[in-house]
C-alpha cells in the first residue's frame, strides 16, 4: 500500500506542478482553463491519497480546492467571457 501512496503522492505533486505552470504563464484563457482542470484531477489523486492514508485534513483541503479549481475551469473554459 505504501508503494500505492508514493506513486499517487508523485501524480498529484507532478500534475500540481504543471498546472501552476500553465496558470502561471496566462498565455490565455484555455491553456488557463486546461491548467485549471489539471489542478482539479491533481486534487482527486490528492483526495485517493488522504483516503488511503487517512489524512483528514488533507483530503478536506484538497477536496475544497478541487470544487474551486471546477469552478475556475468553467469560468475559463465554458462561460463566456464578460465584455467590458
């Protein structure tokens, strides 16, 4: 099982990674977006993680930022973007 953790423990932190870096570029709203759902998926795997681990604590703080990073997603992806 400690294997199982490790390998979710590197998806999750490598796929954060990459997402911060899509965020953080700003090379425009999709790439914004994608970056958004990935941080979402991270989270999940985050969430798996806790599960396994009985992590309270981090899976309650991941599960929030994943509702968060959905809805990030949908701003940027689905909604039209707001003139003015």
């Amino acid at each position: 099982m400690e294997t199982l953790t490790t390998v979710l423990k590197w998806i999750a932190s490598g796929g954060g990674m990459i997402a911060a870096i899509m965020v953080s570029l700003d090379i425009g709203r999709k790439i914004t977006g994608w970056g958004l759902v990935l941080f979402a998926a991270s989270a999940v795997v985050w969430v798996a993680g806790a599960i396994i681990t009985k992590d309270g604590a981090l899976g309650t703080q991941n599960a929030v930022l994943c509702a968060i990073d959905l809805f990030g997603a949908y701003r940027y992806l689905i909604r039209k973007k707001a003139d003015g």
